[in-house]
C-alpha cells in the first residue's frame, strides 16, 4: 500500500499544488454568493418572478450539500486526480451553460449541475492541501486553505456589482472558464491519487446510502433556505419536506451503520478531534455566513446603499482575516493549544457583535465599520485555522478526505441555519418592534401632535392640501415608526449572535488536550 508521506510535495509542486486548490476553492465559494447581486438582472432577461428567480442560488445550494458528503467515495472510486479534473471540467462547462441559458428552468438546472461540481471542489481542495503538507506543517496549509474560504463569500457581491454594472450577468458565469481550464491543466500534470485499494463493484455500491443521504441533506437544505419565505410550518410543502428529511436523516444514519460499504463512513466521527472540530465547523459556518448575510442587508435595507457599496465594506474585513491565518497557523505549528486560539477567535467575534450593537443608527457610515469589521476579520482568523486543524489533525489516509467532507458539509449546514434563524429572527422582531412603537404612538400625546403637526406645515408649504398633508404626515410618521423597528431588530440581531459566540468560550475552554501530532510512520493505510 501507499504510505500516505509519497503524497507530501516540496518546493515548486507543492506551489502549484496550493496555488490550483485554493483557485478552485475561490471558485466554488464566490459563486455561491456572485449571482445575488445579479438576480434582478437575470429577472428582467428571463422573464421571471423574484421567487423563480431565486431557486439559482436554492439549487446551487441544494447540490452542493448532496454532493459534499459523497466525495470521499467518489475520491476512492476514480481516484483523486481525475475526480477533482471532472468536477473542474463538470464546474466550468456548467458555467458555459450558464450563461448561456434561455430561461429561468434552463438556468436553475445548469446550475444545479454547476453546484453538484461546485460542491466537490471545496472539500477535494482542503484534502488535497492538507496531505500535500507533512504533518508539522498542516496548521500552515489550514491557514493557506482558509484564506480561500474566508475571504470568498465577501469577494462574490462586489465582483459580482462590476460586472453587472459594466458587462452583463452571463458574464458573472463567463469569468470561471479560462480559470477552470487553467485548474484543470494543473491538476492533471501536478495532482497525484493515493492508492485507497480495490474499487467497489456496482453491486457493491451503497445505492441505499446515497437515495438517503438526497432525501436528508436535500429536503433539509430546501427548508432551510424555503422556510421564511414560505413562513415555515404554516406551508404544507415546507412540513412535507422538514418530515422528508427528518425520516431521510434516519434510514441514512441507519443505512450507514449497517451497510458493508457505505457511502460516508460515519464510524470516522470515532475520532474525537473530528468530532469536536465538525461541531465547532458547524458554529463557525453560523457565524461566518450569518454575518456575511446580516451586514449587506442591513446596509442596503436601512441605510440604502447599493449592493456593490454593501459588498465592498466586507472586503477589509476579509483581508484582515487572510492576513491574521499564516500566524495563527505559526501559533498551531509551535504548539500553542487549538481551544485557547479558538476561545480568543469567539472571544473577538463577541467584541465586533457588541461594538456593532452599539453604533447602528441611522446615520451610521462606511467609517463606522471599518474597524468594526477589521475586528471581525481577526476573530474568524484565530477560528478557522485551529478548528479545522483540529478537526483533520490526527486522520490518516482516506480518513483526510473524509473528515474534510464531513466538515465542509457540517459548515455549510451551519451557515444555512445561521441565515435561516437570522432572516426568521428579523422578519418576526421587527414586527414586534414596530408593534411596541405604533402603541406609544398617541395622537393624545403632545410631543406626537407637535411632530405631527410640524411635518403636516411641511408638506402645505410644499402645496398639499390639508387632507393630502395630514395623510402624508401620518404616512411618514408611519414609515419613521418602521425604520426604527428594522434598526432595533439589526441591533438585537447583532447582540444574539455575540452572546451565542460568548456562550461557546467557556465550552471550548473545558475540552480535554487532545493529541494533534502524530509520527508521519502512523499515517501509512
């Protein structure tokens, strides 16, 4: 058998090697968020509705989750070179065909087949990056790895805003060609496959596994990104497929534990780095993509900006992160202990939540946040890195990919739920907001009936009638009423999420040392 020390490179290999899987990496996760800013382009275009036109990023979503699982198998069968050339290949004709499409359908089925090449690379990526690197060194490829995954949900909105403004959206799909013919070129000549031994026959092939793993994480996904706008369990669709998942989540696990060959090896989850570091992926998924979705909302919503000026103001942040990564992953090469650098990362990302609490106002700008959000972008540095090392440190052979796969797919399930909760949270708070306000609203009140009155001399000034201004007074008072509501709720929103994050620091600090070096002769399979 191959011992797993022949996949490690040197020098120039190794370059190449990182520079191709943090590429396809970008690509896959800037994608997920690119085509938001373009959806009332591709609206007008097609001729669709702003519900159709949604399910673009709902099927690239959908077909991400399904895949992620499956990739340690789909590794082991076709080996890890070709794999990882056919879902560039898979990813980039998509994109073709993306940009080519007719029609609203076309366009969501392209890029479900997008999403299902799309998924594959994350995780192959981090694989890749981690047993290119020897042991000692795998903080280091993290942290490389990291900067990929970090800085491209914030990269997608504003290169997404140029092109639009500039070009036009086919070509948000276009920019992925010459770069997937490029990857596909460099793993084909640098990239080598481990041996994982004897491919299974098609008989042997868990088809059981894989139906259910489709109904788990497919339906659980739907409802997830469904849920609000449908208002959850009031639709029937949502309940149908919440039981659909629940029941597919079930005979999947079953499945998995029985099956001689399974499709996700679930008895990988043994290992107790793995396990905590899924369970902290997954909070890290919250926090990063929740944030990620709160921050261009609130900025567009109650500031009125535009989408690229809302997708700009994250791109420091994201750079803060990409530089803090290569010295948290010093801190882990030299030994310093994962939960005190994770500990600090929650610790940090509770400051930003609290700062952040304390500055929303109406007249809050771009200055505001800039440090605001340089403080977010070394918290997420000091959790990445220590948590996904954690995870993979002390994996051997096949166990690499899939522990990568577990965490790649826990991670975006967390950032699905995190926005989920969010968009719940807010549509439902700034309800109770505007309530609260509207009661303390009296037309009995003097200094209402002062506003009141001021705003109606205003609107007379301006030649209204008096029917028309005391209705145009009322109005405004009304929608004053609702802007307040919206910037209470982004505050409790923030101030939530900081104390979920303060909440976690006391668990991470009471988990045992765990061993994360092993002797490069233990990693043979």
């Amino acid at each position: 058998m191959l011992q797993q020390e022949s996949l490690v490179e040197y020098g120039f290999n190794r370059a190449i090697i990182t520079i191709t899987a943090i590429m396809c990496a970008l690509l896959e996760i800037i994608d997920t968020t690119i085509v938001n800013v373009a959806l009332n382009e591709m609206k007008g275009n097609l001729g669709a509705t702003l519900n159709d036109v949604s399910w673009v990023i709902t099927s690239y979503a959908i077909a991400n989750v399904i895949i992620v699982p499956m990739t340690s198998w789909l590794t082991q069968q076709f080996g890890r070179r070709n794999y990882f050339a056919a879902s560039i290949i898979v990813f980039t004709v998509a994109s073709f065909l993306c940009g080519n499409a007719t029609s609203i359908w076309e366009l969501i089925i392209f890029r479900f087949i997008q999403g299902m090449g799309g998924g594959a690379l994350l995780v192959t990526s981090q694989t890749i990056i981690t047993e290119v690197y020897p042991q000692e060194k795998r903080g280091m490829a993290q942290a490389l790895y990291g900067m990929g995954v970090i800085v491209g949900p914030t990269l997608g909105p504003p290169l997404g805003g140029y092109i639009v403004d500039n070009f036009s959206w086919p070509y948000i799909f276009y920019i992925n060609i010459p770069i997937g013919i490029i990857a596909t070129f460099l793993t084909l000549q640098y990239v080598k496959s481990p041996n994982y031994g004897e491919k299974r026959k098609a008989s042997q092939v868990d088809w059981w596994g894989i139906a259910f793993l489709i109904m788990a994480v497919g339906s659980l996904q739907y409802v997830l990104e469904k849920g609000q706008e449908h208002d959850w369990f009031e639709d029937n669709t949502i309940i149908t497929f919440a039981i659909i998942s629940f029941f597919g989540i079930y005979f999947f696990i079953w499945r998995e534990l029985v099956a001689k060959y399974p499709i996700v090896d679930l008895r990988v989850l043994k290992n107790k780095n793995l396990a905590i570091g899924t369970m902290l992926s997954f909070i890290l998924g919250f926090g990063l993509y929740g944030s990620t979705f709160v921050i261009p909302l609130f900025t567009q919503n109650s500031l009125g900006w535009t989408a690229l000026q809302a997708g700009l103001l994250l791109v420091p942040s994201s750079l803060a992160t990409g530089f803090m990564m290569p010295f948290v992953g010093t801190a882990v090469q030299k030994g310093v202990p994962s939960k005190y650098l994770i500990s600090l990362g929650f610790s940090i990302f509770f400051g930003y939540s609290l700062w952040a609490y304390t500055i929303i106002t109406p007249f809050t700008g771009e200055r505001d946040f800039f440090f605001i959000l340089m403080l977010r972008g070394i918290g997420l540095g000091f959790l990445f890195v220590p948590t996904t090392t954690m995870a993979l440190s002390t994996l051997k052979g096949k166990e690499v990919g899939q522990g990568a796969a577990f965490t790649g797919m826990v991670r975006q399930l967390g950032g699905s739920f995190g926005i989920a909760l969010i968009s719940t949270f807010i549509s439902r708070q700034s309800t109770l907001h505007r309530a609260n306000l509207i009661n303390h609203i009296s037309p009995y009140d003097a200094n209402v009936q002062q506003r009141l009155e001021s705003m109606k001399a205003n609107f007379l000034a301006q030649g209204s009638t008096v029917e028309r201004a005391t209705q145009q007074a009322n109005q405004l008072m009304d929608s004053m009423a609702t802007r307040q509501a919206m910037l209470l709720t982004y505050m409790d929103v923030f101030l939530y999420i900081g104390i979920f994050f303060l909440l976690c620091v006391p668990f991470v600090l009471m988990l045992k040392p765990v061993k994360t070096n092993i002797a490069l002769s233990q990693t043979s399979h």
